[in-house]
C-alpha cells in the first residue's frame, strides 16, 4: 500500500509535497510541536530536512533555531539530527537522544523537564509561549479529513488545535490496523469548565478514535514510509532479576495481607531493562488477569498479553524493540483489542491514576538514605533523560516503587548516597524503594526510621558501612534530628566521585 | 446551652463520663486518630487527661508512648500537653506545636510528614497499621446518633470509620450554626472501586451535614465547653504588603493578557501573615466574585466575605484569630451560607484541584536559584512544621505561587540559596517565586533562565552578587550544565549559617 492511499480526502491531495518543501515552510524562531513519544509515532522525514536547511543557514553565516516540543523522547532523525545542526533554541517535555542530551550539558540548549501530565495543559493555559507549527505522524486520513493516529498519540491533539499551521506526515509503513485503537478525548476545557475524567476502569474509552484537525491549517502533507525506532532491550540480567524477584515477594505479600486484589491494580511501569524484567516477572508469577495503565507499551507487556496475563493495556505509545514491533505488526488485528492508546494527559492525568490506583514502578539514577530520589541528573548537574511521567505516577499512585541497581560504573558509585543531588521525588512521594540487594519498604515510617531499612536493605555490602556511619554520626551531631545530616559532607560522596572518580 | 442539651440520643447519653474515665480507656502502645486541624475543631479535654496519665505511669517508671494522627496541627492543650510528658511514639501528619517540634527534633520523637490528601486513604490502606482509637470533638448528636461535626472537619470521618474505638467530645462552646455546614462525603472507596470526585464548582455540596459512626464503637462520650485556639495574626508587616502587592499585580496582568478569568479561578491560601496579607490586597483589588477552595478560612477570607469579594469558601477548618472567630460565632447564621467544610482528603483531592484550575498561594522557608523550595527543614534537618497540604495544591493547581520575605534573622540567611538545603517541592511544581523583592515567573523557563531571574527579581540586594557569582562559577566550571552547581559550595551558605550565625 502505498502511502497516497491513505490520504482519502481530495482537497487535502492536493497539499502533498517533499519533506524538503514542507520544511521550507517552518521559518526561524518558531516553536514546533512534534509527533513521537519514545522512538514511536515521531515525523520521520521533516525534521531531517529541516535540519539540512538550517545547516544551509548556518553555512551562510544565518542564526535559525526553533522550540521543539514533542510527547516525550524521539529518535535519532528528529532529536538527533536538529540537535546535531544546533539547531533548537529550546527543548521540551523529555528527549533521551545523546547528541540532543550533550548539547544540553554543553550549555548550548536550553530544556525544561515537565511532567508529562503538565504540557499539553500548559500550552493550553498559554504558559509556554505561542504554538506555531505542528508537525504529527498520522497513519492514515479519512475522506472526511480526521486524522488516524499513528503508533503514539502523546500532545498530538494539543499541537492539532492549538498550532497555527500543520503539516502532516503520513506513514504508510504504520500498521492498518492501528485504525480504531485510540481513544481521542475531546471532553477538556479550561478551568472553570473542567468536568470529571470519566475513566472509571482500565479499559474505558471516553473518546474516538481519530484527531480532528481544522483543514484550512493544513500547510502540507508529507508520504513516508519508514519504521518506527526503538532500541532492542538486553535479556535480563541477574541484578534485574534480583529487584523483580523482590516486587514480585513484596506484591505477594501484600495480597496475602489483604491490602491488594489477588489480580492487583493497574500497572505503570517506566521503560528499560529493570522494568522489563519485572514485566517478565509478573508474566511468570501468580497474578492473573492484570490491567495495565501507563505510559508506554513494552516488550514486557506484549509478552503478558500475548500470554493472557494482561488483559488490557491503556498507554500513549509503543516503545518496542524491532523484534517486539515486528512481532506486533505481524498480529495487530489481535492485539489491537487487547490496547488503548490515549493522549499523555489522560495516559499520565493525576485524577485517573489515582482513582483506579495504579502501582507505579520507575527506575531512578539515585535514593537518599532518607528516601528522596533523584530520576534525572548525573551528580547533580548533568541531565540524563528527565522526569517523563513517574512524577505523575508516583505522587497519585496507590503504590509506588523506585529501582536501580545498588551500583553503576562497575561499582565506583553508589546508588545509595546520604543526599540525593538532585530531587525529582521528595520523601513524601516514595513509599519503596528496591535494588538487587533488597526492598525497603517505606511506607509508615519517619525518616530515622527509612535511614535504617534504605541502608540495610537496598545498599550495597561495599557501601553499607559507610553509610551507617554518616547516618550515626548525624544522629549525634545534626542540628536537627528530624532529618539528620552534616551538610559538610551530605554531598561529599558526588564529589569525590567528581574529583576521584569513585565515591 | 449546656453540653448535655447538645446530646439528643438517649442511649448515648448513658455513655457520657469525665475526661479522666475516657482517657482511662485508652492504653499505652496504641494509635490515636484525633480531630483537629490547625487550632480548630480538636478534642479539648480527653488529650491532656492522657497526657496526666502518661505523667503519672512515668512516675512510676512505667513507659507510656501513643501514636497520634491528626487532621493537621493542633493546639496545646493536645500536641504540646502530650509532647510535654513524652506520650507520642509516632506524629503524624503535621504539627506546629513548639513543644512537640522540640522534641522531633531532639530526636525523642518520631514524625511522619505527609502530603495532608493522603493521609486518609493511607489509612483506609492500611498503610499506616491499625487505628485503634479515634477521639473526636463535635458539636452535638442527633437523635438518631448521627454526628454534628466541629469546627473542623480533616481526617475525623475515616477516623470515625476505621477505627475500633470512639470517644467523643461534644463541645458546647460550638455554635449550633455549624450544623447544616459540613459536606461529609461517603462516596470515596478503594481501589479499583473509585468513582470521580463529583464537584465541578467550589460551592457543590456532594455529601451530607453529618457524619455517620456505629454506636457500638462509641466508648465514651465527654463533655465540654472550651474554645478554638488560634494565634492572632499580625498587622500586614511592609514586607508582607510588598509581597501582596507583586501577586495582585501579577494576577491583574494574567487577567489583562486574558490567561485568567476576571474573576480569576478558585484561592487557595496557607495560613500565616503573608497570606492573610495578600488576602487583604485582594480585598481591596479590583477582582470580584471570588471564590476559594482552601485547605483552612482565615481571617483575610472572613474578611472578603463580609465586604462581598469572596462568595464562597470551602475549606476543611476554620483558623482564626480570636477576634475573628468572635466576629465569626457572632453571625454564624449569616455566614454560614458562604462557607463549606469538608474532609482533607476532598478540600485537598489533586482531582478537584485540578479541575477546578486553583491559584495556589503558599509561604516557604527558602528556594533555590533553580526554583526547589524548602517548606519544612530549618538548615535542612530540622522541622518547622510540616508539608501539609502545600504539595497536593502545589502539583495540582493552575498557577503555584511560593511566598518568603527574602532574607530571615534580620537579614542573617538569605531565603534564596544556591541549593535548598532540603527540597519539598520540586523544579517541576514550581511556578512562580515572590519576595519583598519581586516576583520571579518562572513558567516556561529552563534552570538557567530560571537563576537569572530569581536572583534578579527575588533575592535581597546584600546577597544578589554573590548569589550571581556562585551561579555564574557555576556556568563556568559545573560538569553539566542543565542544572550548573559547585557540589562543593552548594550547601555552604547553610553551613556557614551553622558555624558563624550568618550566610
């Protein structure tokens, strides 16, 4: 099929053109919302060219910049290649792409980490600035001109009707039988005109299927066909294994107390090896008939509802990897009834999470012995990735767990630090925390009371020690003994990694 | 009226008895759920008869320790007469009462400090172990045994419900008019039974004006007539008006550049005097039609009532001064149209926060040039007061404004540092920072542009060079340069706060 036959609305025909003429159309010192969410459903050709058209500028000695927002990260010919050509002013909610993520850190890009929950609303309130462009993936277009999405819905239907002009890429290497498996909520406002989210189970649809866009904004169309992006995930290693095997031992146990339906609550889990070993956890362990609402859909969920653990999956995106996506496309008509892809502020919507109450699981950089944890910056001041949505999911989910491995850098650092050096999650919204070590489980305790169980449990035997003695000798010399610290050393282990290169 | 007439239920009437008798009732090694919240509402006599309980078993070198959960703060005759003998094992989850933030911080007594939304439903999850206990002070019983809730609502209703034992206070100080007031909602569950929170407006009532408790669980019914006990506030101080002043300006030109509604959207206001301050700016602006949903009506709301600015105000409990509250006791019939009390876990709900779209207005203890605020720790390890409800509107609200003079000890510590020495709230919850200074609006900014303009608009000229200069260091010589820090000097304006008295 080609991808002119997915453009069944005459007039719209007509403004078919290259990706270089379309990204003639995007000048300077604009803000651009884009397609993607992870490596899925992101414009696939357009910023390419528009990256080669504002290397052309700066050959000639020309400034051009845009804003590029997105759902979440994107992949190397979106990310990549404008970041490459230094060519974005200012980024935002997420990227995970190196080149993007070393201009950051170089100081040349400017990039706001935002709940994901918080952007498609923010733009609306007009705190962002004015939405120029948008560029959206779709799949498909009906006669009637509504839009079908593609493999990730993200802010599309924000950048559809908030920016002034729209140009569409229409995939054709997306899957046919997408057709029908969003749910596009048209049912927000403006305070005070806001009603309920009427998402009441995982599995609910409360909108339709395609975006609405108004034709006249329509600049230009674009055919590709080109596959979506995602890294291959490593098979779980014995350390992922290890902090699956402890959710699953605490999940039982809660069941066992009564405090968790026998086929739990809906899952969230962020994207990863951890995650993923988890996912496969729970497909091999005691739960049945699980429902997950989250983000994004992984290779760990397609294996659960392929196994008939998971019955339902409510997220904005896929984020498979190529084996996973092959697997998908090969069987959509089957899996599609299986899946709901919503837009990021219903998938991440603080109200849903908390009324169907969600058990989140995010991976995070570090945790203080106090329980605070950092999900974004390398020794304090280096952003990896960004907070994507386990802030959304953390604060209002009915349990939250944070991992990570006990060490990185073959050991050098520890994931257990006295002091975070950055907070994404404060103490108030960390209930357990897991590494291969073990699980600390947070929940109903002061802060003395976490130092014990975080640096008994989750530490690493080669840290332990060292971080008993800081936490005894702030129990006798703190100032305060609420939270116990000697603020002359509470960031000394970052810094001697910094200088020495081990903590 | 005496408090007998206050008791309609005959049955019940059989169980009325002294504080001494109930406090009896009550034995070492349990959890309490009392009423209160802020000076409002607690129970008045059966606290202290315990705390004389406790004297007495220590006296005879037995230990006697009890967990206490609360709505939120409450007054002395509770937190302190109970901090004073030692009784508490374990606080949750707020308190501001000097002798029980005395001995939090020497370390002799447990604290939890909680996001105030979830403390209910922490409980009805059996996050928090058992309740055995609950002791509430209301202001009178039907016939048919329902209860007239006080003059505050917070956690009373779960604690009614879940726990195993009630004793109530009927307190004949409280005006009959509270009756008629209260909005109990009986609609919560728990997952994955939850329903949407059905209130679109601030003045939806959803629930019913009592509440609901099986007259087997009740122990023991006291009686009493003892007031509210609230500080007076202040006379707005220069620096207080100052700060009112940016936010009533601020608030004009959002409406001006057509991001608010004239009438703007629903207040929600921390207790203190630089809130009760910009309550009185509000008074006398140019908005009408206001309306508020709160955690706690002060005097400022008492006051916009009366002058016709403020149409209605939902909030969990009252916190006036005395003069206030006579006022308030002194037309009660008439006020009472304008004012709703609900549980903390509605008044605080991020879904209704949300929607409703609130302007959220709450004080700190410092921020960091990043945008992190600090609400809880002095020098990061000692506890003011708590986090209450600042989190749950913060996260959720429309606009989040933080509010501190801009130096502290007469102009020894700076309230804007280079790193908050404990972070409550988080880059991504921060919308807007105001001192005497300025204001600085941060929306749709990166941490960079972030420090120029905090340093510029917030900080007090004595530090604003070397504010500027730690950040431009920072710009020079940090490792990354998303979030630039010196670890190393990060914390040593605290530090040197510590050791020489002055930042």
């Amino acid at each position: 099929m080609s991808a002119g036959t997915r453009i069944l609305n005459a007039a719209l025909r007509s403004k078919i053109m290259s990706a270089e003429e379309a990204a003639a159309l995007i000048p300077s010192g604009v803000n651009v919302g884009m397609s993607g969410f992870t490596g899925a459903g992101h414009p696939k050709s357009v910023p390419a060219a528009l990256a080669k058209r504002i290397m052309d500028a700066n050959l000639y000695g020309k400034k051009f910049k845009i804003g590029v927002w997105t759902g979440a990260s994107t992949a190397p010919e979106l990310d990549g290649a404008l970041a490459m050509v230094d060519g974005v002013e200012m980024r935002l909610p997420y990227q995970s792409d190196p080149t993007c993520r070393k201009r950051i850190n170089a100081g040349e890009m400017e990039y706001i980490d935002i709940h994901l929950s918080h952007v498609a609303q923010s733009v609306w309130f007009g705190f962002l600035g004015k939405l120029d462009v948008a560029v959206v993936e779709v799949s498909g277009i009906l006669e009637d001109g509504r839009l079908i999405p593609s493999s990730s819905v993200g802010n599309n239907k924000t950048w559809l009707d908030c920016a002034d002009k729209v140009i569409l890429e229409v995939n054709s290497w997306q899957h046919p039988a997408l057709e029908g498996m969003h749910d596009i909520y048209y049912g927000t406002a403006l305070p005070p005109h806001r009603k309920p989210i009427p998402i009441i189970k995982t599995d609910d649809r409360i909108g339709e299927p395609y975006f609405r866009v108004d034709p006249n904004k329509i600049i230009a169309i674009v055919e590709t066909h080109q596959t979506d992006r995602n890294s291959a995930f490593s098979a779980p290693d014995e350390s992922s294994r290890k902090i699956a095997g402890h959710i699953l031992e605490f999940l039982e146990h809660e069941v066992a107390k009564g405090r968790l339906p026998k086929n739990l609550l809906p899952l969230q889990s962020g994207v990863g090896n951890i995650a993923n070993a988890v996912l496969a956890g729970l497909n091999k362990g005691p739960f049945e008939n699980l429902t997950a609402y989250t983000e994004v859909l992984q290779d760990g969920m397609l294996e659960m509802i392929k196994s008939g653990k998971l019955t339902v999956a409510s997220a904005t995106a896929f984020s498979l990897s190529p084996s996973a996506l092959t697997e998908l496309n090969s069987d959509l008509d089957r899996f599609k009834h299986n899946i709901i892809l919503r837009p990021q502020e219903i998938s991440n919507h603080p109200e849903v999470i908390r009324r169907l109450g969600v058990i989140a699981m995010n991976g995070m950089i570090e945790a203080d012995i106090y329980g605070n944890v950092n999900s974004t910056h390398v020794m304090g001041t280096k952003i990896m990735n960004g907070i994507g949505g386990s802030g959304d999911f953390a604060r209002n989910a009915f349990l939250s767990f944070f991992m990570t491995p006990s060490q990185a850098k073959g050991g050098e650092i520890s994931c257990i630090v006295p002091m975070v050096s950055h907070v994404d999650h404060t103490e108030h919204d960390v209930q357990v925390i897991v590494t291969e070590q073990g699980l600390a489980d947070l929940r109903g305790l002061s802060p003395k009371q976490r130092a014990k169980v975080v640096i008994e449990n989750c530490a690493h035997p080669h840290f332990k020690p060292a971080l008993m003695d800081y936490y005894k000798r702030s129990l006798d010399h703190s100032p305060g003994k609420q939270t116990p610290h000697l603020l002359e050393e509470a960031l000394a282990w970052h810094l001697r990694y910094l200088r020495e290169g081990q903590m």
